[in-house]
C-alpha cells in the first residue's frame, strides 16, 4: 500500500549540520525579502514575516518536493496591492484564504501537470517583468509625506537615501566575491544598521512604515460581509493569486528536480501550498508561493531535505517573538538595496544573450508579456495572455506542415500518404491536396505519418469521402488511430482497418 501520510522519508541520510545551516541562512535572507515585500504592497510588515513562518513550515512539512522553500514571495503579494487599496487588509485576507483554497482543489483534481504547458518565452517575459515591477516599486521608499502630500524627497534626507542604498547594493554585489559562506544580503543589512546607529543618521526606519513586534500569529476570521458580493470583489484576485502562486510554485520544482535529479510530487505541492495559503488568510499573513532565490540558496548551502525548511522557519518566528526591537530599527534604504538586488537578480538576463537565436513569433511572445505584466501588475493575465499567443502561433506553424506525396499503384488504385496534423488550422491545406475529378475511381489515404487531432479534422475527413461518393469513386482510410476511427461517421464502409499497424496514441500523464 502506498503511504500517502508518509511526510519524511527516514531511508535516505540526512546530514543534520548541513540541514541547519542552510536552513539558518534561508531565513536571514527570507526576512528583508518577506519584510520588503509587504512594506511594498502597504500590509504591516508582521504579515510578511508570519507569511514567511506559516509557508515556510507547511510547504517544508508538507510539499511535494525537499529542498523547496516557500515564504512571503513578490509574485502574489503584487496581484494583491490593487485590492489592499481598494478594499483593505480584510479583503486581502479573504483573498488569500480563497486562494489557498483554489490551489487545494488544483492539487486534488491533479491539474498541476499543466503548468508544462507554459512555453519559455512565455516565462522570459512573466520573469522579466516582474522583476521591473519590483525594481520600480523601491522607487516609492524615495517619497515622503509633506503636508499631507506625497513628494519625492530631495536634498540631504535624499543624498542619504541615495548614499545607503549604493552601500547595500556594493556589499551585496562585491561580498559574494570574497565569501559565500554568510548571505550578502544579510551582511549588508547588518552593515548599514550599524552605520545608521553609530553615526546617528537620521533617515527611514522600518518603524516609521510599522511596529515588527508581535507573538505567535494570531487566529482572525477575516472581517467582511459573507455574502456574493464580496466573492465577486475577491475572486478575480483569489484566482489570480493562485495561478501565479502555482506557476511560480511549479516551475520552481521543475528547477529543483533538474538542479537534484530527482522527482517531486506537483499535485501534492499544490496542495501544500494550497493550505499555507488558506492558513495565512486566517492568521494575518499575506500569503506566499516558493521563492526561487532562497531555494537555490538553499540547495547552494547543501540542503536536500525537509529539515531546512523547518528550521527556516522556526528561526523566522523567533525573530518575530524576541528580535522586534532590533528590526524596528532596520533603515529602509538598506531593504530597498536588498529588493533592487533581488529584482536585478530576478531579471532574464540570459534572454539577451538568446534573442537574436530566437524565433521573431517567441520574441514578439516574451515582450507581450513583460509589458501586460508591468502594464496592468496582472501577472497570471501575462502568462495567460502569452500561452493563448504561443498556441495560436504554433497552429498558425502546423497548419503550414501538412502535405502530402502520391502515386498510382499497378492496380490503378491513387495512393495519398498524408504528413503532417490534420487539426482545425490545417482543414483548409489539406482539402487542396486532393484532385476528385481526376483521381481513379478507387483512392486510399494513408495516414501512417499524420494524426488528426480534433473534430475539425474529422469532419474534413467526412466531407472528402462524401466528395468522393457524389462522383462515384470509392475513397479507403489507412491507419486512422482508434479514437478517430470511433468519431468517424460511417467508419465500417469508409475506414481500412488494419488492426498490427493501426497506431495506438497515449497521452503523457504524471506516470
């Protein structure tokens, strides 16, 4: 029997050093992120923290795959800003909830094999924008309220700012030169704290925004009207959220599976996030999806299994619990460095360097995308958009390929092997292939190297034999596979079936 409750797997050796470690630095690298990101979309900085703790531990506890970390991610707390101030942080709660929910049902009814189905130009241009987003968004930490306005800071609190971030961003780039050993990120927070407090520089904190301190996250049932009204204020933003949050999710799996060589469960992740998203909307965080930076720093550090999860996350709410006062005292400008970073690490920059390899219709793709990412902070629209251009794209190619090669046999019987899919995009190509007035009286079709594929296809095939039928002459259909052979009207007096050669198609499941 299979253990489907079996949450670790104590065959294989886990190097408990190496796990805790890891595990310790994911979380020093989650925190500023987590913390950036919800100061970002306007939550109290507490959401993003227990956003992190709650993801971190469920997805590591429960996810289909080790290795794999998850917290408070830039993805789907962009998807939320519009409804935060539009509607309020109970409405993001309510969506977040919904969310979880959604991806809960994604992963029972194994739809996670899907996420194949997202081409890479597709996600060139899903990466790329959302790094622009983030970059762009840093730029708000350079406004201040003056009289009840919101006004770009200028002078000496702007030389300040200005002069901070460029020390975040030099450690964060010129550390890793040196050491690897602790996370660049944290370093330069650390730097940029202590230069803030021992020269008393008067610039933003992280209490100017909110207060860090608090406890255990607490258990709050959104308040909000229960009724079909604030469903359809919600649920865009639920579906949204949770189609990103799984793109992002999965594709990041696929990641790991290649870096590891190994397989994880897609459908079980799924639902793992699915429930650290719906335990977040009742305990006051903002959500979250796995986050592709601080799993490969995770893998980096040596970590394979789940412990570094866990520790990730036990060490985030500690912090929560006893280190509020010192993060309190953060200066913003060395989040804002971490987070330019962080969007500047994000960004493709492999896709430059391929572009000119890259067919026009794949460029035209990842630029469709970045720009209705940046556009409308719709990523999981950007993606949808981008699948729907590649597919019809690709039609648009198939529908060129097929063609077909003939030749009359001794017996005076005209033979057509058709190459090729004959789908909706294709009818058109393939009625011209045929010459009814000229052909013999008996013709065979040979469909050995081709394969309808739809009820288009199908219905072509019937209208050529009824071509055939109202002059007279006698059209046979060789190696039609099963399926189609069933859909075919009048398929015993149309269809030559040859049961050795006829061709059974399976489609690719999660087996």
């Amino acid at each position: 029997m299979k253990p489907y409750l079996q949450l670790f797997d104590f065959s294989k050796k886990i190097n408990y050093r190496t796990e805790i470690l890891a595990g310790l630095t994911v979380a020093m690298t989650m925190i500023p992120e987590s913390l950036s990101f919800a100061i970002l979309a306007g939550f109290p900085p507490l959401t993003g923290l227990y956003a992190a703790f709650i993801m971190g531990l469920v997805t590591a506890v429960l996810g289909g795959r080790p290795g794999l970390v998850s917290g408070g991610a830039g993805a789907t707390v962009i998807v939320l800003i519009a409804l935060m101030k539009t509607q309020g942080l109970e409405y993001v709660f309510a969506a977040v909830a919904l969310a979880g929910l959604i991806q809960i049902l994604v992963g029972l009814f194994k739809l996670g094999k899907f996420v194949r189905l997202v081409p890479q130009p597709v996600m060139f241009g899903f990466v790329n924008g959302l790094a622009v987003i983030i970059f762009m968004s840093q730029l708000e930490q350079f406004k201040t309220l003056i009289n009840g306005r919101v006004e770009w800071l200028s002078g000496t609190p702007l030389y300040i700012m200005l002069a901070l971030v460029l020390l975040t961003v030099a450690i964060v780039i010129i550390l890793p030169k040196i050491t690897k050993a602790i996370p660049a990120s944290l370093v330069a927070i650390i730097v940029v704290f202590l230069v803030v407090l021992c020269f008393g520089i008067d610039t933003k904190l992280v209490r100017n925004i909110a207060s860090v301190s608090g406890g255990f996250p607490p258990f709050h049932i959104p308040k909000v009207p229960f009724n079909l009204d604030m469903l359809k204020i919600i649920l865009p933003y639920s579906l949204i959220m949770a189609g990103v949050g799984l793109t992002e999710g999965l594709l990041t799996l696929n990641l790991v599976d290649e870096i590891t060589e190994t397989r994880g469960n897609r459908n079980r992740e799924s639902i793992a996030q699915g429930i650290a998203n719906l335990l977040n909307g009742f305990f006051t965080g903002m959500g979250g999806c796995p986050m592709i930076a601080q799993t490969l720093v995770n893998l980096s550090a040596g970590a394979r299994a789940r412990l570094s999860g866990i520790i990730a996350a036990l060490t985030i709410l500690v912090i929560i619990l006893v280190g509020a006062p010192v993060i309190d005292r953060v200066p913003m400008a060395a989040l804002v460095g971490v987070m330019m970073m962080v969007a500047i690490g994000t960004f493709e920059w492999m896709s430059f360097k391929v572009i000119n390899k890259m067919p026009k219709q794949d460029i035209m793709i990842g630029i469709s995308v970045a720009v209705i990412t940046v556009w409308l902070h719709n990523l999981a629209l950007a993606v949808l958009i981008g699948v729907i251009i590649s597919a019809l794209v690709f039609a648009w190619q198939s529908s060129k390929r097929i063609r077909a090669s003939e030749h009359i046999d001794t017996d005076g019987i005209k033979h057509y092997e058709i190459f090729g899919p004959l789908f909706f995009g294709s009818v058109a190509n393939f009625n011209e292939l045929f010459d009814v007035a000229g052909d013999p009286s008996m013709v065979t079709v040979d469909f050995k190297h081709s394969r309808v594929f739809d009820m288009s296809g199908i219905d072509a095939l019937n209208k050529l034999t009824e071509r055939y039928r109202s002059v007279n002459k006698k059209l046979m259909l060789k190696h039609l596979s099963h399926d189609c052979r069933h859909l075919l009207k009048n398929a015993d007096e149309i269809i030559q079936v040859n049961i050795i050669e006829d061709p059974t198609y399976r489609i690719a499941t999660e087996r």
